[in-house]
C-alpha cells in the first residue's frame, strides 16, 4: 500500500469520515475506491455513492479505477456523469439505474435540479481534489448537492492542500473526521530569509529583477511601501517583460477583482502590494516574498513574509536593505530574537529572460446573475473535445462576470467556442485580458 492507502483505509473501512491531505498520484483512488465499494450493497439497485470530482477527465479516470477495483463483483454499475457531454443519454442511464456515481459538480447539480437524479439512499460521499473544486468556483454547487444527500452517511474528503475553504466546509460537512496525510506532505513549514545589499533606491529596480530571475517563482509578491511606488514597480516590470499586476488602495472593486483574479488563476506571475491592499488576502501557494524596503514595523515585516510558505510547503524571503535601514534590521533581529546578515545580490546569466505566465484569462460578460455557473463555462470548452480539462484553469464567479484561467497556447480557441457555443440557452461577450 502506498501511504496514504495505509494511514487511511483503516478508518474508512471501520466507517469514519476522514479529511485526507494527499497529491496526484499518491494512491488515493483506490483508498476511497475500496471504501465505496465495502459500503456497497450490490443487491440494492439504487444510488449509494457519490464522488465528485473538477474535471472530466479525472472523474472518468475515477470510475475507471472503481471498476477496476470491483471487477470480481457481479453486476456493479458506475456511471459517470459530467458536464460538456448529452443530457438526455445520462438522464436515460440514470432511469435504468446505478450503484456509484462519479461526476462533477455542475453537471451532478444539473440533473439534481431536474430530478433526475435521487440521493435520497446514498451511504458514501467523496470529495476528490476539493481544493481543486473550490479553485474552479465550485462552492456553491457543492453547497447545493451536499444539502441534498442524506444526513446519516460517511464522507471522505481528498485535498492536496488544506486552506480556510476546506477547513470550513470540513467542519460543516464531517462528523468528527479523522485527518491523514501522505508522508510526503509532513515536512514542517519553514521560510528562508535573505537580506540583499542596494546601494539606494536607483539600484532596487535592477536588484529586484536579479532576484525575479534568480529564483524564477511561479507566484511571488512584492511588498511596497506607497501607493505611487507600487504602480511605478509594476509599470517597470510590465515594460521589461515581466508577468505582474499592481494592487493599491485606489483601485475600483472591479479592477481589484480583475487583479487578485489575474494572480490567483497564474495569469501573472507577480503581484506588487501595498500592506492595506493586501490585508486580508487568503493568497496561497506564494514561492517567494520580496520587501522592495524594510519595514518600519518589525509586526508587518512578520505578516508579510508569511504569504509564503503556508502549511507544509516550503517559502522564500527576500529584503532589499541599503545602510540607512540597518537600525531598522537590528529591530527586527531583536523582534524576532535571531540574527540576520546581509548579502551581496547574486550573480545571473545573461541568457535569464523574465517571468512569463502559461496561462492566459478570459472574461465573460455574464455570472450569477445570469444563472452562469462554472460546470458551463468547463462544458462549453471540452464538450467538442478540442481542449482538454487541463487546459483549463480556475474559474472566478461574480454577480455578473466570470473569469476563466487558459493554457496560452489553446487560448484563441478558447474564445472562440465561449463566444460561439451557447451557455444557458444564449451567448455571452467574451475577450481575452491577459
């Protein structure tokens, strides 16, 4: 067994909830798998499990693997029933009957909402990848379905990571869960601290840059102190070549979802903030952290190198220092009761280009308001087939605008199925906005 199957099939087979942190790959399949299947009564013709999955294409890979595993047991049916694929043929398969359903949250609440689908006997609800789900804008479809399933069942819950949306929908959804992770996942969380030596400010833009490119993150925040320096930051970057957004106090609602979009989805790779404007943020999976100055306040300086390495994963910190702020750095040595020493910026090749992103966002003219959910917008993009579930990235849901994450390379064929294929019935405005 691999570790996650040993740390969490004893608890699923003596029937207990389970939250289970593990990534791709590490065997959890077949821990829920085996799990659904011992609570299975193969005589009852009926729906007694359900696992919800983000994407298409691990919800087939899913049933694949539950049949597999119940391949010694006589007339077991698994149907998968997911969005960008015919209505009517699941509604069909659904009237003759199934023991486990594996699918995704649009398309499971689709034939909920139609009555086409009964959860009314269902003993087992997993959640796949929830985190995942969550990032695709999948909460309120799994509000609505976890509602309609019955009280009294066991619930595993599957997430590589583990933030605030998961522990909230753990809390409510499980009863008294015992909690495993993959041994990979134990590594205690730690942030390595560097203090870079600028001779002033005329040397900081060049030295960021050194270390953009030094350690190449897939997500990084820079610190500013004001709001004009974070817009001058950002434009630099912006006309090097760099990935970045700014995000400052004077920006509309609107542009400051657009932004935090933009840099949740990886459509840009960096984020340059000011400490109101990034107060609050639940920002995850931040690389490394860069304080363009040090700190007055020895507190903010603490609050901001922790947007980097959350929960077990490992962070990097780094401050541009020049000599008038060395009492400013004794303070915090004091604060924080360590030493730090400064450092010469490193040396890079030539050859270093800037941080691009893989990704690219696409804006919908419409959201909640026009009853748009997610599991349309994943549908309208894969139904033909011409773009795989993984091309597709997070999907951010507002009143009345939506945000789609799209591997750069398919992204003009992303926008022109959005704009072409219909969504509830209609077409929506769609471009391209990073």
């Amino acid at each position: 067994m691999t570790a996650i199957q040993a740390s969490s099939l004893p608890h699923i087979i003596n029937g207990k909830d389970i939250i289970a942190q593990a990534k791709t790959g590490s065997g959890k399949t077949a821990a829920f798998g085996l799990g659904v299947i011992q609570n299975l009564d193969v005589s009852l013709f009926r729906i007694q499990s359900l696992v919800l999955c983000p994407t298409r294409e691990l919800a087939d890979q899913v049933a694949k693997e539950i049949r597999r595993l119940a391949r010694t047991i006589h007339n077991i049916k698994v149907l998968t029933l997911c969005g960008g694929m015919p209505f009517g043929p699941q509604k069909g398969s659904l009237e003759h009957g199934a023991h486990i359903i594996v699918g995704t949250p649009g398309r499971i609440e689709d034939h909920l909402s139609r009555g086409t689908l009964n959860l009314n006997h269902l003993n087992t609800l997993v959640l796949d990848e929830a985190d995942r789900m969550l990032d695709m804008g999948f909460q309120d479809a799994l509000d609505n379905i976890i509602n309609q399933c019955p009280r009294k069942r066991q619930t595993l819950l599957f997430s590589a990571t583990y933030p605030k949306q998961i522990q909230q929908i753990a809390a409510s959804i499980l009863n008294n869960p015992e909690t495993v992770k993959e041994e990979s996942l134990h590594q205690s969380a730690s942030i390595d601290q560097h203090f870079f030596q600028v001779s002033g400010n005329e040397q900081r833009l060049s030295a960021l840059e050194i270390l953009l490119n030094t350690y190449q993150p897939v997500a990084s925040v820079i610190f500013c102190t004001t709001k004009a320096e974070t817009s001058a930051v950002a434009n630099a970057l912006v006309n090097s070549g760099y990935s970045c957004v700014a995000l400052h106090g004077d920006l509309e609602q609107r542009d400051r979802d657009q932004t935090l979009v933009q840099f949740a989805n990886k459509s840009a790779r960096i984020l340059v903030a000011t400490d109101v404007a990034a107060r609050g943020l639940d920002i995850d999976n931040v690389e490394l952290v860069i304080n363009y100055h040090l700190p007055k306040d020895s507190e903010v300086y603490v609050h901001r190198i922790g947007r980097t390495g959350r929960g077990d994963s490992h962070g990097l910190a780094c401050t541009l220092i020049s000599d008038k702020e060395i009492p400013k750095l004794l303070r915090l040595e004091e604060y924080m009761k360590q030493p730090f020493e400064t450092e010469p910026l490193p040396t890079i090749s030539e050859s270093c280009k800037p941080l691009s992103a893989q990704w690219t966002t696409i804006q919908i003219d419409a959201g909640k308001k026009q009853k748009l959910r997610p599991g349309d917008i994943l549908g309208a993009l894969t139904s033909s087939k011409q773009i795989k579930g993984d091309d597709v990235g997070k999907i951010h849901m507002f009143s009345n605008t939506a945000f789609v994450a799209i591997a750069k390379p398919v992204a003009r064929k992303a926008l022109a199925l959005i704009t072409n294929e219909k969504m509830k019935g209609r077409k929506f405005r769609a471009r391209q906005i990073r």
